[in-house]
C-alpha cells in the first residue's frame, strides 16, 4: 500500500506542475487517480495554469493520501515543492521542462526517503529529508 502510494505521488508530481485555485475535482473520495485526472483537465499544461494545477492535485492529495500516508511529513514537503516549482513556471523563472525536473528530483527524493523509513535507515532518510528542506529554500 505505501510503495503504490510512494509510486502515484511520484507519478503525480511529475504530471503536477500546473494550476489557479484547488476547484472542485472529480472521483470518489480517496480516488487519487481520478482527481488528478480531474486536475489535468481543468487545469491544462500551459502558463498561468500551473500553480493552480499544483493546489488542485495538493488538495486531492490531502483529502486522498494523507489520511492513509504513513509519512505525511513527507508528502507534505512534497507537495510544498510541487507549488514551489509550478509558481516559478508560472512567473516564468523556470522552463516547464526545468520545473518537471526539479520536481522529479523532489520525488525520487521523497520516494527514497519513505523507502529509508521503511528499512530502519533513518539516518539516510534524514540526509534526504534536509536536501528536500534545502530545496524549499
């Protein structure tokens, strides 16, 4: 269950660098997929829709996901990169193609980091958990 939510919050922040308010979604509560499906379609991949794209997919994310992440200290670092990143985009001080790969990064960070956790490394999940907060910065 936390790999596969690990695995669709990685998927997502890739496909979630865009949006303007968190609006309404569609889906079942706790049906993150179609949510964020929900936010593609609202909020299309181009300028000035990308921070409102990133609060559209964060809010499905805390209504779908954190109630059952086992990190959500994590996701929630996560999810402050995702707005982070897709502002820039939007104020067009990274590229949509630099966004995506900062935001990559953040992900496999955050995916390694619950991976860490789960193995008792928590020393190396602490190391990335300080590079994710340096990001932030």
């Amino acid at each position: 269950m936390r790999r596969l939510l690990g695995i669709a919050i990685m998927c997502g922040g890739l496909a979630a660098c865009a949006l303007p308010g968190p609006g309404p979604v569609a889906g079942p509560p706790g049906d993150l997929h179609a949510d964020r499906q929900a936010c593609n379609t609202r909020y299309p991949p181009h300028l000035g829709n990308y921070l409102a794209h990133a609060q559209c997919v964060n809010a499905a994310v805390e209504r779908d996901a954190i109630p059952a992440a086992h990190y959500p200290d994590l996701v929630r670092l996560q999810e402050q990169l995702r707005v982070k990143y897709s502002a820039a985009i939007d104020e067009r001080r990274l590229s949509p193609r630099e966004g995506e790969h900062k935001m990559a990064e953040a992900d496999n960070l955050v995916t390694a980091a619950m991976r860490d956790r789960d193995n008792g490394k928590r020393e190396i999940a602490e190391r990335r958990l300080d590079r994710l907060q340096a990001m932030l910065e």
